[in-house]
C-alpha cells in the first residue's frame, strides 16, 4: 500500500468518527429526555393488514359452505331464492350451513394489505411535483422564448411575471392561488396546488432557459439563418437542443427544489407527504420517528430524480 | 449576380458611429471570384455579412440576383439559400453528425425528403474528401476537416453564391492546404465566389478581380495581375509591403 491511499484511508476514518459522533451526541440528547423510540410502530403507516367484512345484503340463509385451501365459498339464499356467492377465509369464518341471517349480518372477512397515509402522501407529493414539474417547465419554456424574443410586449410581460414570482414568497403565492383565485375561478385545492407550484417553477425555470439560450455563440444561429433557416427552425433544430442539455443541470436543481416546495401545500390541506406525516403524529405521538421518516422519503424522491438527471446528462454527452 | 449600390454600415455604440462600411459600390457578374482583402477592421467582414442579410444595411442596396435586401417587403430567408457562407469559426452544429448537418438544412428548407438529401450530403462529403467521417461529431474533426464539412454544408442548398469569410484564419498551417484546394475546386467549376481572406497566395491564383478595402472604403480593385505588381494607390502599396 503506497502513502497517499493510506491517507485516504485515515480521512475516511476520521469522516466516521465525526459522524459517528454526531449520531451518538444526538442519540444522548434524545435519552437525556426520556423520549421512547418506537421504530417499530412506523412500518404500519406505510402498509396495513386491514381486515374487510363480508356482509349478507338481504335476509336469508346459508345454503352451502364449501372450503378448497384457502377459500371458503358461501352460497346464500334469500327468502325470495336469490342467490348470492361469497368467498372468505376459512378462519375468519363466522356462519355455518342452514344458519339463518339477517340483512347485514356478517359471514367472515378476508385480510388484505393496503397503503397506509405515509404511502398515499408520497404518492400525492410524487403526482403534485410531477405535474407541477411538467407544466412548470412548459411554462418556462414559452416564459424564455418570450425573455428572448425581439417583440417587447413580449419581452416585458415575461420580465413582470417573473420578477412578481421570484419577489413573492411562494407560501403566500399558495394561498392566493388557493384563496383568490380558488374561490373567483371555482378551482379545486389540488389544482390550485398544483397551478401554484407550477407557475412559481416556471419562473425560474424561464431564466434558466433564458441563460441557456443566450449561452449558445451567436455564430451557430448565423450558421443556420444563413442556409436559409426562419427564426423558428433555429430555435427548434439548433438553438434549442444545446441549450436544454446545456441547463440541465440547473435545471435539475430547480426541480428537486420543486419537489421540496410541494411541501408548502399541505397548508392548504392537500395530504401530500408532509401532511400525511403531521396526521400521523396526532394519531402516534412518535414525533422524531415521522419527521425523520418523511425527510428521508424526501431525500428517496430528489435523489432518484438527480440520479435520472445525471444519466440523461451522460446519454446526451456522446456528441462532446 | 451581386450588385452593391453605395453600401453604408454603420455601428452605434457608447455615443460612437463607427462607419464600417462606407459607400462600397461592387459589382460580382455570375462565375465570376472575388477576392477582398485588407488590413483587419477594415469592414472586410461585415461587406461580406451584408450581403446576405446577416448584418442589416444603414443605407444603401444590394442587389442579389436582381432581389434588393434593403427592400423590407423582401423575404431574407429566401435570398439567403440561395447565398452560402463559410464562417471563420465553421460554425458546424455541435450537437448533430456530420452528415446531419448537411442534411438537416436540405430537409428543413429545401424540403428535400431523407434519402435524396443523405445522397446529396454523401456526395459532397466524398467532392471535399471527407466520406469516411459522416457518422462522426464535429467535435472529433480537426479544424481543417471541420471547414470542409462547413463548406460541404452550405454546397448542399445549392446555393448561386459561396461567401466565405476567413475560411483559413482559424487553422492550423498544415490544414490550411486542405480547405484552399477545396476552394480552387470550386472556382475551377465556375462557382460565383466572394472570400474574404489573408491567403495572398490563393487571391493571386484563383481570383477574377481583387478588392482592396481600407476604413470602409473601397481603396482599389483590379485584376491580380495588376494589383500584386503595379498597385495605383499608396494605402495598397504600404499594405502589400506589410504582408508580402
């Protein structure tokens, strides 16, 4: 072993005693305070064995009972000879043969898994970043095509959209959008969640695009206008294309932005991860357990997303 | 072909007018080449960039097969494929394959389809002797190479008149051969030519007429003949003595 990867290795050392130490510093902290950690009783929330009634939906009796391994079918019968077939598990079993039954009565149950409020909410924030993201970036696009473009209304609405998204708190800009324009307009919560995010996005979004644009050489746009390209054609074969792989990754950076200001909706009682997390508390008190929970829920959902930026940004490196 | 009548560009900036074209009046007939020369900032360049609408005129017209681009009701887009240009700096398209490159303009604007624009690019590809880099990006050509893929491009619209603005200035020495004789090719076939360039050796071989621009101004033009051995005016004499 050579002197500097023996260094290496010492750095490295040291880098786990300093987190080890925070770990533990924090781990006394929370020690010092009686708090009881209950890891266990989190994975609930994510998913539940929920157990579903069967219930006879008129009065009548039971005609047959048959049980082939893990299913027990129920024939039963009304008073008018209808008939009506139910399956359920043969140990939640509650009725037997020739047994009459009132409207409601129930047979038995059947144990399903189904998603708790920490996997709905993520879920929610997944959708709400995702359309959020989709038409920020449209309206970022069209936003920076008219930064550029040589009309100055254009021009100058563009200026004004953005300097009021950038110079307003975006917890605000929700609360018009939820309050004001949700209450002129008739617009759900989600929509005007989503209509929020999207257009505080697109804002930024815009520069982006705008510093993009502006970073390609004048000489390429020469190129194509003098091979007789119209404007359009330039922008959409030649000036476009380098610029998007150019800000990619800033853009990448606004948009796991995006996905940790959608937490800001749950202000206007969207359940989306962070709301989840807060009715979850009510309900546990295991306060520590579901705030590091969701934060690391987040991190899960903005490094999948830069690790997807980074592969289309090696995809569209061939021609460098 | 081209006609200039009193072409005027002037540049504002900082409270300045810099006239960088002043009263240039030309006349370029078909097949005919044309060589500009001059000390650098002598609005050379930017006579070149006017005539095909890449720098707006101030005043004046020019003529380009009988169209006037200082005519507003005149559609740029349509004189200009007629026009090629090769630029200093090659300006390929960084982001596509060379022969998308010259494909990519066919199928845009002469509305060429595929196979007939890829036959076209093969064939000039194979005429500037580079076939074997079509599926190559720009980036991995050499300055040389990429020039003649410039060229290459601007040959594919077919166009009536080649402008080349320093075409050799940005290369190497040993590749500047490469791109001349590709030049040469083309005025041997008859091609209307105007090059801008600091290449004596190719103004004195190929040229038709020599223009020598000094400040704006057209100083003095003539055969090469007449201009390397028997110059009129002093601007000329001194500017020949500092390159020759």
């Amino acid at each position: 072993m050579n002197s500097s990867s023996k260094n290496i290795w010492s750095w490295r050392l040291l880098t786990f005693v300093i987190l080890f130490l925070i770990a533990s510093s924090l781990w006394i902290a929370t020690k010092k305070i009686d708090y009881t950690w209950r890891w266990n009783r989190i994975p609930q929330y994510f998913f539940y064995h929920a157990e579903i009634f069967e219930n006879i939906p008129f009065d009548g009796r039971v005609l047959s009972i048959k049980t082939t391994g893990d299913v027990s079918t129920v024939v039963l019968v009304s008073e008018g000879g209808e008939k009506e077939t139910v399956r359920v598990e043969p140990k939640n079993l509650r009725v037997s043969t020739d047994e009459d039954l009132f409207e409601g009565d129930s047979i038995g149950s059947n144990r399903e898994w189904k998603a708790g409020p920490l996997t709905m909410g993520l879920l929610m924030t997944l959708w709400l970043s995702a359309a959020a993201s989709f038409f920020g970036l449209i309206i970022g696009l069209v936003t920076g095509l008219c930064r550029v473009s040589k009309n100055p209304t254009l021009r100058s609405l563009s200026v004004l959209y953005i300097e009021v998204i950038r110079g307003t708190p975006l917890l605000v800009q929700i609360f018009i959008f939820y309050f004001f324009l949700g209450t002129v307009l008739d617009i759900s919560r989600n929509v005007a969640g989503i209509s929020a995010l999207a257009i505080f996005a697109g804002a930024y979004v815009a520069e982006i695009i705008r510093a993009g644009i502006q970073s390609i050489p004048k000489g390429q746009s020469e190129a194509a206008r003098s091979l007789g390209m119209s404007a359009t054609q330039n922008m959409v074969h030649i000036v476009m294309p380098q610029a998007l792989k150019r800000v990619l990754p800033p853009l990448a950076g606004q948009f796991i932005s995006l996905v940790k200001d959608s937490s800001l909706v749950s202000v206007i009682a969207i359940t989306d991860l962070t709301k989840s997390g807060r009715e979850v508390i009510t309900s546990t008190f295991a306060t520590f357990e579901i705030w590091f929970t969701v934060a690391l829920l987040y991190l899960l959902l903005t490094s999948v997303l830069s690790q997807l930026i980074a592969w289309v940004e090696r995809r569209l490196a061939v021609s460098d | 072909m081209i006609k200039t009548v009193d072409l005027k560009k002037t540049f504002t900036g900082r409270g300045q007018t810099v006239y960088a074209v002043d009263g240039v009046s030309v006349n370029v007939s078909s097949g005919e080449v044309v060589v500009i020369i001059g000390p650098s900032g002598s609005g050379k360049s930017t006579f070149l960039r006017c005539l095909n609408g890449l720098e707006t005129l101030t005043d004046g017209h020019i003529l380009v097969d009988g169209i006037d681009l200082a005519d507003r009701k005149t559609d740029l887009n349509k004189v200009r494929r007629e026009v090629g240009m090769v630029f200093q700096q090659f300006n390929l398209f960084p982001h596509k394959k060379v022969i998308e490159n010259i494909v990519l303009a066919q199928m845009t604007v002469r509305k060429r389809n595929r196979p007939e624009a890829e036959a076209k690019a093969r064939e000039l590809l194979k005429k500037v002797g580079i076939s074997e880099k079509e599926q190559e990006y720009p980036s991995r050509l050499s300055g040389g190479q990429q020039q003649r893929v410039a060229i290459a491009r601007a040959l594919a619209m077919d166009p009536k008149i080649m402008l080349f603005d320093e075409p050799t200035s940005a290369l190497d020495p040993e590749m500047v051969g490469e791109v001349l004789d590709v030049m040469k090719n083309l005025a041997r076939e008859g091609m209307t030519m105007v090059v801008v360039t600091h290449e004596m050796g190719f103004a004195r071989e190929v040229a038709d007429r020599v223009l020598f621009m000094d400040q704006g101004k057209l100083v003095e033009e003539g055969t090469p003949e007449h201009f390397f051995t028997e110059p009129r005016e002093d601007r000329t004499k001194l500017f020949l003595k500092q390159v020759l």
